[in-house]
C-alpha cells in the first residue's frame, strides 16, 4: 500500500512535529482547567488561562516558546478571532441610544489612563515609543467582562450599565485606533503630528469605508450564502471575510485587527450575527486560548520580580483604575450610580493584552516593562468582579439584553451557571 507522505513522515517519526502536538495538548488541557479554576474563585477565564501559559512557559515548565513561529501564527488567528468577536458584539447605536453621558465618560477613559501611563513611564526613565505602548494599554475596557459581570449583578439594563455598555464601545474603538497608530510607529513611521494624524487617518477611513461599502454589499450576499444549506457555510464565508479585512487593512497601512474588528461591525446588524458569533466561538475556543497562553508564556517570573517591573506595574494599577473610576464621574449631569459606572470600566483584559503582546513582539517592550503591564491587567481585571458586587449589590440576573449568545463574554470570561441552564433548557436533547 502506497501512504501519503505525511503519514510515512509521522511513522518515520517526525519529532518537531510531535513536540507542536505536546504543546498543543498541554495548552488545551492546561488552559481549560486553570480557566475553569478560576471562574470557580469568580474571576474571568481569561486569568486562568495566563497563569497556564505562565507555567507552560520558560519560567516554570519550559513547554510552551512564544517565539515558535507555529505558535506565534495560532496565537496571531487567536487575536483576531478575538477582534472579529468584539466587533460582532460591538452596536454603534448604543452609543446613540446612552448619548453624549457615554461619549464623555468614554473619552475621558481614554485621555486619563493614557496621560497617567505614559506620564508614569517617562518619570520612571522610559523612552517615548515605550511609554507610549504602555499609555495605550490603560486606555482599553474589556466589554466582555464588564457585560458579563454587570448581567450577572441585574444592572446590564439599568442606566448605569447601558453608559458602561456605550462607554466601553467607545474606548475600545478610540484603543483600536490608537494601538494601529502605534503599530506603525513601531513598524518606523514618524512619531511627529504629522505622521501620527496620518496613521490616525488611515486606521479611521479604513473603518469608515469599509462600514459603508460592507453594509450595503454584504448583507444581501450573506442572505445568499444562507440559502445555501450546506453545513458550516455561513461561518466559514463569515470567518473568510474577517481575514480578507485583516489583509486588506495590512495593504492599506494599517493594522491587521482594525480589519478583523471592522468585519465584526459590519455583521453585526445582519441577522445571521448570533449563528456566527456562536460558529466563531467554537473556533475561538481553540485560537483564543492559544493566545493567552502565549501572553502568559511570554512572562518572565524573575523579571516580574524585580523593583522596576513591581513599581512601575504598582503605579500603573494606581493610575489606570483611578482614571477610569474619574471617568465615571466626569458626566456631571448624569444622576446614576457613578461609582459603579467607574468601576465597571477598570477591567482592561483581552484588549489590554492585546497592546502588551504587540509591544513586547516588537521589541518595545522590555521584560521588566512587559511584566509591568501584565501586573496592571492581571489586578485591575481580578478587582472588578468583587468590587461590582460591594458597589451594586446582587439583583435579579438580566436575561433579556443580557450577553446569553455565545460570543465575546464567553470566550474571555467563560460560560456562567446561568447560561449553561439556559442552552439545556433550550436544547434538551442535544447532551
């Protein structure tokens, strides 16, 4: 019998092969326990699943090496998996409906955190670039984790949780903008006005373009796509588009996850949305964690450990929960709860380790100053849960409007209870 060659390479033993097999189980394995570890102490997933890249990395097990470039690719598709997820769950017209209370309190969660940061880094001796990089990474929200936890509490639909909705919508696109801005500085381009205002540009009318040509072109094409009852089909057409995006932004001059981000908000007033993200997601549950493992992996403990990565990461946790609670008073007019608008905002998970992982993978990063960063969102997103629930108390969980399709919340915070109840009593027969 005649074997493919894959296979007779596989019987012949094929070693570099059968590490990337190693990896890939310790990381699914390692990810799924410690994630379901920590949301059995109430915290995101996504926690858990740094701390199994920590120990799967040069610092504990020695399993997983950032720098593979097999790895370096699956943990590149988990990224914009990731940004193609906050897309799909990001609606423009929250931010009508909540008005100029969630524009403020969003833009000035932007430009305290920002200032704080870079002011933070450049006292402690750090160059521009860097500080920049480091500024960029308190501006962010995680939605996932601030929708999930806000639903769990009964305050998603209160005005206190649409404002964080809409506020949180915002920093996330302003931090999209920002960190392709500091992409391209990174890749060499000018760090004068006018190169930055150019970049800004290029991020923003890439965006703007791509909504106005996809929304008109693009939903009679997935109402086509739909008609075809082939399994899979819609996902894959969805899943080809969001990388098509990708690469089209790359040509454009800009970043890879404006696009993949872009892709999201075009799709997301289809009404084939919630059958994709619930596609996507299965695929995210794979690349996702591939992502954070890789974060994780790419922390040095001993560099963690030293006075400069504990000092300048203490400030920053200082300053980038400070901004975001000042944000949350900065809409004088608003009568709500503004504390827990604030506090709602402080968690900077996925999208904060997004900024890190480009930073460190473009050199700008040291690994004291990695560790710092990884320090900052580690605290500000494992105090946010129980500091909602001091501030907010505990009422009757959302269920309408609350994120119960399975999507971002799921992927970074990992599926609650609730949900879990929810999708048997809709689906009994499916276990």
């Amino acid at each position: 019998m005649n074997f493919p060659v894959p296979l007779l390479a596989a019987a012949g033993g094929n070693t570099e092969f059968e590490h990337l097999l190693l990896v890939l189980v310790a990381v699914i394995v390692a990810t799924k326990l410690m994630g379901a570890l920590a949301q059995k102490f109430g915290q995101p997933a996504v926690l858990g699943e740094l701390v199994a890249g920590v120990v799967l990395g040069g610092s504990v097990l020695g399993i997983l090496d950032p720098s593979d470039s097999v790895v370096h690719a699956l943990s590149e598709l988990g990224v914009l998996i990731l940004l193609f997820q906050i897309g799909l769950h990001t609606d423009l017209r929250s931010l009508a409906k909540v008005g100029s209370t969630a524009l403020f309190a969003g833009a000035v969660g932007v430009v305290l955190p920002f200032v704080g940061g870079f002011g933070v880094a450049r006292v402690m001796g750090v160059e521009t670039l860097t500080a920049i990089v480091i500024g960029a990474a308190l501006t962010a929200t995680s939605i996932g984790i601030s929708a999930r936890v806000l639903s769990d509490l009964g305050q998603l639909k209160t005005p206190e949780g649409q404002v964080v909705i809409g506020a949180a919508v915002f920093d996330d696109v302003v931090g999209l903008i920002i960190l392709s801005i500091v992409a391209s500085m990174v890749a060499g381009a000018d760090l004068t006005v006018g190169g930055i205002g150019q970049i800004a540009g290029v991020a923003i009318g890439f965006v703007v373009i791509a909504l106005a040509l996809g929304s008109v072109a693009i939903p009679p094409l997935f109402r086509i796509i739909e008609r075809v009852r082939v399994s899979g089909t819609l996902s894959a057409a969805a899943m080809g588009f969001a990388l098509m995006l990708a690469l089209l932004a790359t040509q454009a001059g800009s970043a890879m996850i404006i696009g993949a981000f872009a892709a999201g908000l075009i799709l997301h007033p289809t009404p084939q949305r919630h059958e994709i993200e619930e596609s996507v997601t299965q695929l995210g549950f794979f690349f996702v964690p591939m992502f954070f493992a890789t974060v994780g992996a790419s922390i040095d403990l001993g560099a963690l450990m030293t006075r400069e990565a504990l000092t300048i990461g203490g400030l920053l946790v200082v300053v980038g929960v400070i901004g975001k609670v000042v944000a949350g008073y900065a809409p004088w007019w608003f009568k709500g709860n503004k504390l827990l608008v604030g506090v709602a905002l402080v968690p900077r998970g996925e999208v904060g380790l997004i900024f890190a992982q480009l930073g460190l993978a473009a050199g700008v990063l040291t690994n004291e100053r990695f560790g710092a960063l990884m320090l900052m969102v580690v605290v500000t997103t494992f105090v946010t849960p129980p500091l909602l629930s001091l501030i907010a108390g505990r009422g009757t969980p959302n269920e309408e409007g609350a994120p119960d399709h399975v999507g971002i919340d799921d992927l970074v915070v990992g599926s609650s209870s609730r949900k879990s109840r929810k999708i048997k009593a809709l689906h009994p027969t499916d276990h």
